[in-house]
C-alpha cells in the first residue's frame, strides 16, 4: 500500500492511516468494534487519499493472485475459472519453496505477476454500489473531521 500510495499521492509520511471510504455503519457494527468505539467522520481532499476495494485487498495480505469475476460471471463460474489458475500460481511457488515468503523474496517474474494482479484494486470500474472501500492517507488533520459519534 505504502508503493502505491507514494505513486498515486501528492504527500508523504511516516505512516499509514486506514480508513473506511465507503460503507453504511450497518457494515461497521458487523466488524467486530465496540459499542463504544468512536466513529470519526472526516472529509478529506480526494487527492490526499487512495481508495481501493476492501475484499480484494485480502488478495495482497493473503499473497495471492487477484483474479477479476468476468462481466455476468456467476459465482460458480468464477470458481471453476479461477480455482486452476490458483492452483497452478501456488504449484509454482512451492516449487521455489516460497509458500510462506515475503513477496519480497520471490522472483521477480513471480512477484511482478503477483502485484500486476493487485492493480485493479485501485481502479474504481472494478467496484459496485454496494462495495466496501477503504481509504488510505499519511495523515488526518483537524479540519478533516466533520462530525464524531459512538458507534452504539
């Protein structure tokens, strides 16, 4: 996130803030957070943010390729698709024994494939309406804040 983010933004930091992009607080009650957790609201400028899909960004946490559903594609469809390719991914990196690497350690070829697939993350034509986005961005600032409530 850190290389995208230095790409794709005007600023720089130390860190990485992580932020809910889009949802309905329905979704962030189902998250595992408290009822008492705070829930700041915050309007930041678009270019000081990157926003990217929520559930495929599970793909580069989980070190795997990132395989786009087709247009219409039906869920069992994408499994029989997808499943072959998978398999024959991990047959690779297991063969370098690289199963539990970093990305950072595996071959260029294979880790170029691997963050090639990671790309449509960022790209908003992937998303839906009802899609999970998360935002990242060096930093909040105090007039980014808009509004502050208990989840309850």
């Amino acid at each position: 996130m850190a290389g995208q983010m230095e790409q794709r933004l005007p600023t720089t930091g130390e860190g990485i803030v992580w932020m809910w992009a889009q949802g309905r607080r329905a979704d962030l009650k189902t998250m595992g957070l408290s009822r008492d957790d705070v829930l700041l609201r915050c309007r930041v400028p678009r270019d000081r943010v990157l926003v990217s899909h929520f559930s495929d960004w599970h793909c580069v946490l989980n070190r795997t390729l990132l395989v786009e559903s087709l247009p219409g594609e039906r869920s069992d469809a994408y499994g029989r698709r997808v499943e072959p390719l998978l398999d024959e991914f991990f047959e690779r990196l297991d063969a370098h024994g690289l199963t539990h690497a970093p990305v950072d350690t595996w071959p260029a070829y294979l880790r170029e494939e691997v963050e090639a697939s990671w790309l449509s993350i960022f790209e908003p034509c992937q998303w839906s309406g009802r899609d999970l986005l998360q935002a990242t961005l060096h930093e909040i600032r105090a007039e980014d804040v808009v509004g502050v409530s208990r989840l309850r």
